[in-house]
C-alpha cells in the first residue's frame, strides 16, 4: 500500500539492515524486502532528501522520480529507484547515495508503524552520451551536455539580451528552464515548473541533462514500429549557461508491448530504428545486445542453457523463452471454479548503437511477462479401503501457492479444516521436490454425512461428494 502526503521529518531511524537486501544493478537500486519481516503487513515507502525529510511515494512520484515499486506472485515485495532519481545525493556523475524510509503496519490506517530506514550508496559509470531506461511506470533519457569552458570574467551573462532573444529565458544561475514537446502538428512548450505540476520529471546532474515521463504523459504519443506499440515523448530541453544557449535533445521511446505466446514459447519482439530517437540519422552502428532476467545480466553459456533465444537484425531484437524455463514462476488461480496457472518472468534487454549526431545510445528495456492463464488437470486418485472403513483420496498436483482451506462432505459443510478434523477428516499434504504438492483426504466411513444404503442383493453402498463405493455380498 502506497500513502501520500506532506513531507514529514524522520524520527529514531533503524538500521536493521538484514531486513532489507541491497543492490546496485546498472543505472539503478533494487531493494528486495525481507518475507519474515514484511509479508500479511501493510507497508509504505518514502525518499529521503538530503536535509532529512521524508517524501511519501504514490503512483505519481514513483513515475516522475524515478522509483518502481512491484510485488512478486508469492507477495514479496521490490523497490527499484532510479540513482539520479529526484532526492538523489551524486557526486561527479560517479557516486551515488539515496535514503529511503519503510514503514511498516497491521493496518491501512498505518498506525503505530514499525520505521526502518535503508541508505543506499551505488557507483556507475562511464555514462554513455545518451542512456534510456524503459521501466515499468516510467521512461527516462539522460543525455550529456557538453559546455565548453569559459574562463570566468571573459563574459558577463546579459539579461536583457537573453530576454530579447527569447522572452521565456530567465536570468540568473544556469538552470533548465524550458522543454518543448513535439507532436504531430503541434510544438508546445512549457517552463521547468509546468513541466513538473503536468508529471515530468525534469532535471540536471554535473553533466546531464534527466528527463522521465509515465507511459501516459500528456505529451506522449503512441506510435507503432513494424506492428509493435510504442510510448514516445519526443522533446527538446533548453538549457541556459553562462552566454551560451544550449538546446538538447531529450527524446525518449519505449515499446508497450511486442509479446506473443504459444503453449510452449514467449517470443518478445523490440523493432529497431524508434523514428523519435533517430531523428536526423543517416547511419547506426550496432555495438552491442545484452539479456537478463530480473535485472541480472547473462551470458551467452547460461542463456543457452536455459533454452533461450537471443537474437538482432537490421529490424528488431528477439527474445525466445520457453514456458516454464529457468528464471520464471508459476501462478495459480482460480478462474469460473476452473484452476489455471500463469508463467511469469520478468526479462530484460540492453542495446547498444551509435549513431553520427548523438554517439552512443544506451537503451535498457524492463519487461514484466505473464503467459495466459492455461486450465490444470487435477487427478483424484481413489484408495477407499473397505476394511479399514476409510474413504482414502489423494488430491493433485498443486504449485505451493495452492492451499486447502475447507471440506465438504454431502450436504454438510463446507468445514474448515479444524473443523474438519473434529468431524474425523483428516487432510496431509505431500509435498515432492518440485516444491508441487498433493492433499490426501482421509474420511471414516462413520464421518457424518456419509451416506449408507443397503439393496435388496445385500450390497452396501458409501457415498460421499464424488461417488459410490459398491461392496457386494457384505451381509
């Protein structure tokens, strides 16, 4: 559960760090909350800026600063934040140090909640010219600026002459004061702090410039490359230092889609050649095409070992994964009373080309990939045993994240289990290595419920929910 609301000042911060797994993954932070400590709570994440306040992370922070926050199919849960993400402490374009609060509680009211508060500290670079980051609730391009140095008293900065040349130019220390998007038929530009109150993240670092929008922006457009759909936010940000005026290109572009299944193989297509990122390009050279799975990168050995597919041509980069691979999960659900389960994993792409008006680019796709649901067959296996007088079914197979929570005998119930266990059920569950499991159910012919019927050839009939057991000649 996300909260929102006014800064708050932080108060007696913990430092049980075991609780919280940290890592610096590329341009991003994950940290990886602890099952023991987190899971059946409700939990709220803040960033911490550099004076100690607290930021509360909703759904729209997250996609303008930078943070992903998702939630596995057993329940964990993962906090990714971008390292210039907004309350980012960076020194040289190389260090980086990020706080985050975790706050923890029984309930949605958050009463009383348990604080714990992680610092992050991640090293990255060299930075490439321009790097794009497509995660799940967000897009975001950083591209260098290059200012030549002027020594200082060579020029004063002039306001008048900027506000002659362009009105919307502010005077004072250099800062990011404009971006003008481009549509179709249209160019609309807004001041740093429009941009901001809309849900764009705009910012600077030593030597870049940071632009993150939602898939959703208002200036965003959708746009299909070779079938698949793209989310694209094609921008120019103005940048005021010292005499000089300086106009970057801050376009980015991220596919929405591009998935297709069979029963056996996810196939994940990503076109080449996004017409927002090209602009004004003759030629690319290709450097470089990378995979992972869960932000870990892999190389060629293991990605062929697990069955894997990766390739790239002059159109498009493939990713094959067979269903139920290594990497992946299975999810069960129950769907019109039918169980079916989902293949989920979640890959990743690293592109790398060069072109002649941008050097190079850096393009890092997150995808998230569940496979649609697919019923399972479900065996009972009968081994009644008449002269123990024990109805005796083995239920299954089941992925662990299937429980038994009740059993229905005839009319009566459905009992929960210890309810169950005082009528004289009793329920066992085998698990087998695969972590798959079945239930065995165990019910007295004497279970109340369990109807007795005696014919006229002196057969005795046991009948519960699933059946008859005939016992000729029982006298």
């Amino acid at each position: 559960m996300l909260e929102a609301g006014p800064f708050a000042v932080l108060q007696k911060p913990t430092k049980d760090r075991d609780r919280v797994a940290v890592e610096c993954l590329g341009s991003l932070a994950r940290l990886t909350l602890n099952p023991r400590h987190f899971q059946n709570k409700y939990v709220s994440f803040a960033a911490v800026d550099k004076f100690g306040r607290s930021w509360p992370i909703n759904q729209t922070l997250a996609a303008q600063c930078g943070y992903t926050i998702l939630q596995d199919v057993w329940g964990n849960l993962e906090f990714r934040a971008s390292l210039i993400s907004c309350y980012a402490q960076i020194v040289g374009d190389e260090q980086f140090s990020l706080t985050f609060q975790i706050l923890t509680a029984m309930g949605p009211e958050m009463h009383d909640p348990t604080e714990l508060v992680v610092p992050v500290t991640c090293s990255y670079g060299p930075w490439q010219p321009r790097e794009i980051v497509c995660e799940a609730n967000y897009m975001e391009v950083s591209v260098r600026r290059k200012v030549p140095p002027i020594p200082d008293g060579f020029l004063q900065d002039q306001p008048e002459d900027w506000a002659a040349a362009f009105p919307e130019a502010k005077a004072g220390p250099p800062s990011v004061w404009q971006v003008v998007f481009h549509m179709d038929t249209q160019k609309k530009a807004m001041r740093v702090e429009q941009a901001h109150a809309v849900g764009y993240g705009i910012n600077t670092t030593d030597s870049r410039i940071v632009l993150r929008a939602s898939y959703n922006a208002s200036e965003s457009q959708e746009l299909k490359v070779h079938g698949v759909p793209f989310s694209a936010v094609r921008s120019s940000t103005f940048y005021k230092q010292r005499w000089m005026l300086l106009m970057v290109d801050t376009a980015v572009a991220c596919p929405i889609d591009g998935v297709t299944y069979t029963s056996e193989t996810i196939t994940w297509t990503i076109p080449k050649g996004m017409s927002p990122l090209m602009v004004g390009v003759s030629s690319v050279k290709e450097l470089q095409v990378e995979m992972g799975i869960n932000l870990s990168k892999l190389p060629a050995r293991d990605i062929a070992s697990r069955g894997y597919l990766l390739a790239s041509d002059q159109d498009a980069i493939t990713v094959q994964i067979p269903v139920g691979s290594p990497g992946g999960t299975y999810k069960s659900y129950v769907v019109a009373g039918q169980l079916v389960t989902s293949y989920k994993i979640n890959p990743f792409v690293e592109h790398l080309w060069e072109d002649e008006r941008r050097g190079t680019t850096k393009h890092t796709i997150l995808k998230e990939i569940s496979t649609p649901p697919q019923p399972v067959p479900i065996t009972v296996t009968d081994g009644t045993s008449i002269p123990l007088q024990l109805f005796n079914v083995s239920v299954g197979t089941f992925l662990p994240d299937v429980e038994l929570v009740s059993v229905k005998v005839d009319i009566l119930g459905p009992w929960l289990l210890p309810e169950a266990e005082k009528q004289g059920c009793k329920v066992v569950g085998n698990q087998y290595p695969n972590s798959s499991m079945d239930f065995v159910l165990q019910i007295p012919f004497g279970t109340p419920g369990v109807k007795k019927q005696v014919s006229l050839a002196s057969s005795l009939y046991l009948e519960d929910t699933r059946g008859a057991w005939k016992c000729n000649d029982c006298g």
